[in-house]
C-alpha cells in the first residue's frame, strides 16, 4: 500500500494541467461510483490526478490514485485492495485502465455496496458500454465522456485567454457580438488553423512529433481499444486497419459496404461491425438522416477530428472536408446531428439546418439555414464564423 502512496504522491505533485477541462464542473463529484470514459489520448490520466490535487491534495491519503495496469492486481484481487483502503481510512479511489482487470466491474459493485461511503472515479476506454449494456455495475454507475480540446480550451491555453464555453441558441442568436468581442482581444483565425492541424489531443504540448505520437495513439485504439475490449482475434488487425485507411481517404463519404468487404476481404456484416467498433473508439463519425441509427448504413462518415485527417492522409487533405468534420466533432458532445435537408450538410437537434461553406457565395441565401464561413472572423444575420463554434464546449 505505502508503494501506491509514494506513486499517487509523486504523480499529483507532478500532474501537468494547464487548461482545466470543462467536465470537471459538469460531473455529480457527491455520487459514489463514477466512470469517466474517453479515447487514448484525451487526458484521462491527467483529469484524474488534476481531481485529486484539487480536491486532496498530494499528501492525504484519504483519497488514492492506481493503475490497474500495476503487475500487483495480475496476482492479487482488486476487492482486496479496496476493502484494505478503506478499513485504513480511505475514501475516494481513483482506478485508472480499469478494463485491463478482468473482473473489474463485479468487484467494484461488491465494493460499491460494501464500503457505504467510499467513493470510486474510474477511466477508461471509450469502447466500454457502462451503462448502455447489463452489467453489475450499470445501475449504479454514472457515466461521462472526456472529449479533446474545444477550439476555446486550445486557444485559452495557447494564447493565455479565459474565454468560457458558450451554448448553441446564445451563439445562433448573438454571434455577431459575440464573434466581436471575442475578436477585440485576439484574431482567432492563425489559432484556429493550428487547432485543426493538431490541436485536439493534449499531447502537443509534448516535447515530440505529434503526428508520431498521434500514430501510436490510432494503433493502441485499434489494438487495445478493438481487439482487446471486444476480444478480437490479433490476426484481424490488418483489416481493421485497412478499413480505416480506406474510411479516411474517402472521408466525408457514404460507405459502400459491399466494395469495402471485397478490399478488406470479409463479411459485410463484419464490416458493419467494425465500422461501429471504429466509431466506438472515437476514431471515426457516423451522420444518419432523421430517425436511424446502427445497424442502418450510415448517410455518411466521417473522422473523428481534423488531427487524425492530417496524420492518416497528410498530402491530401480536403479544406472541405476539414470544415464539415470540424463541426461535427464540435456539436456532438451536446447535441444531436443528423442529414440535412436539401442543400444542407448538417440538421442539428431537428430543428437547425446548417450548410458549411468556405466564403460565402453571393446570391446564395436560404432563410431557413445557417451558413458557416470558414474565412472570416465575424458574421452577420445567419451567416456565421466557422471557428465560434469550436466555444461550445
């Protein structure tokens, strides 16, 4: 035990946390058994050391940060460990990489309803279903997503800003003065094109290449993420690999599946599959028209974020489709996005239809649509900077 305090020591005194992420004020801290989920490199580990130096402190040990990748938990149960924690005082207990113990969620509701005020954080990866699928834990278990950084989190970090987040009818209804205030203190545009190059994950701050880094992290998704989580055999790797190759060149587009599973050799029903596990893993976007969703084909896919584009095809990628994926990945953490109506890319909560746009055409004016311009710093009437919406979060 003293071995994991020396750790959680060391590490919250060391944590580095230069934009404090937004969902630390959105979770229930009161509730007893929360899950934070999120994709390889979002900052889970991060966010769960920031808690605890905030909250704790680095020298009380009522509150404990593991990793269940320690080699300790391959010969010893993580229910031990608990109730040994607990009986010596402890009473909040942060698990990073849950999912690399095998019975982790039994044991957790053993000692969920064992220890009556003790309180558990978990991370792990975005793949796990905490509460969508039966499990001993799913009615217990509070479950939220840790995104990358917004547009406003990367340019309050880079430019030293304290913008807060903004919600979507205050943006469509005030944009003009709110692009305008914003634009008095900072020109957002040069940070706004850094952003869609890499400055989603928070490892850009690291002393190393970031499309390198973001290449390990895209295999540790596929390989740990998909293969581990939903026990795939290791030999599929190859395909799924290809597929999101083939998936990211052609991305936004509407998959063929039945050309997909001739170029990757399988089923088209394994194809669909992998298609959900890949979007499962925060690597890529499905957009289905108004009342579908999986196991229908989708309208079309996308990647996740813009960074993935300039890592997986960086010669070739389409200003286009940078600006169509950009928005999607800024809307989706809180609200709905389907097909638009004619002409339009993007319905968002069934009663917005948006249309994304370079500059805006003349003569081009439909009433019932908002157009986002991605060369300009302030908009007027429905039409409206593409960069503003990267504040909703």
């Amino acid at each position: 035990m003293e071995t994991f305090y020396r750790t959680h020591k060391y590490l919250v005194e060391h944590v580095k946390s230069p934009v404090k992420r937004g969902l630390m004020q959105e979770i229930d801290w009161s509730r007893r058994l929360i899950g934070i989920k999120g994709s390889r490199g979002v900052g889970k580990t991060t966010f769960l050391l920031q808690y605890a130096r905030e909250k704790y402190g680095a020298d009380n040990r009522a509150c404990l940060y593991i990793n269940l990748n320690n080699l300790y938990f391959a010969d010893k149960k993580l229910s031990d460990f608990i109730e040994r924690f607990y009986e010596a005082g402890g009473r909040c207990l942060l698990i990073d990489q849950v999912f690399k113990y095998p019975s982790w969620q039994e044991e957790l509701a053993q000692c969920y309803h064992s220890c009556p005020d003790l309180h558990i954080v978990f991370a792990g990866s975005s793949v796990m279903r905490l509460r969508e699928e039966p499990s001993p834990i799913s009615g217990i278990v509070d479950s939220y997503d840790l995104r990358g950084y917004s547009f406003r989190e990367f340019l309050n970090l880079t430019a030293g800003t304290d913008f807060p987040a903004l919600r979507l009818d205050d943006l469509l209804a005030r944009h003009t003065a709110l692009a305008g205030e914003i634009t008095n203190r900072i020109h957002p545009l040069p940070y706004f094109r850094e952003y869609l190059h890499h400055g989603f994950y928070p490892f850009f701050l690291e002393q190393h290449d970031f499309s390198e880094n973001l290449v390990k992290t895209m295999n540790m998704m596929m390989e740990v993420d998909i293969l581990f989580i939903k026990q795939i055999e290791f030999t599929y790797l190859p395909k799924i690999r290809r597929l999101l190759y083939l998936l990211a060149v052609s991305s936004p587009c509407s998959p063929n599946v039945s050309r997909l599973s001739e170029a990757i050799r399988t089923s088209r029903a394994t194809v669909v599959n992998y298609i959900k596990y890949l979007k499962d893993a925060r690597l890529i976007n499905m957009l289905y028209p108004v009342g579908e969703e999986f196991p229908r084909k989708p309208a079309r896919i996308y990647m996740h974020n813009t960074n993935l584009m300039y890592t997986i095809c960086p010669e070739d990628v389409s200003p286009q489709a940078l600006r169509e994926t950009f928005f999607y990945n800024a809307l989706h953490k809180n609200y709905r996005l389907n097909e638009g109506a004619r002409n339009a890319h993007f319905l968002v909560d069934e009663k917005y239809n948006f249309r994304i746009e370079s500059d805006f055409v003349r003569g081009r004016n439909n009433s019932d649509f908002f157009y986002t311009l991605d060369n300009c710093e302030i908009g007027k009437e429905n039409k409206i900077p593409l960069w503003l919406f990267g504040f909703l979060y």
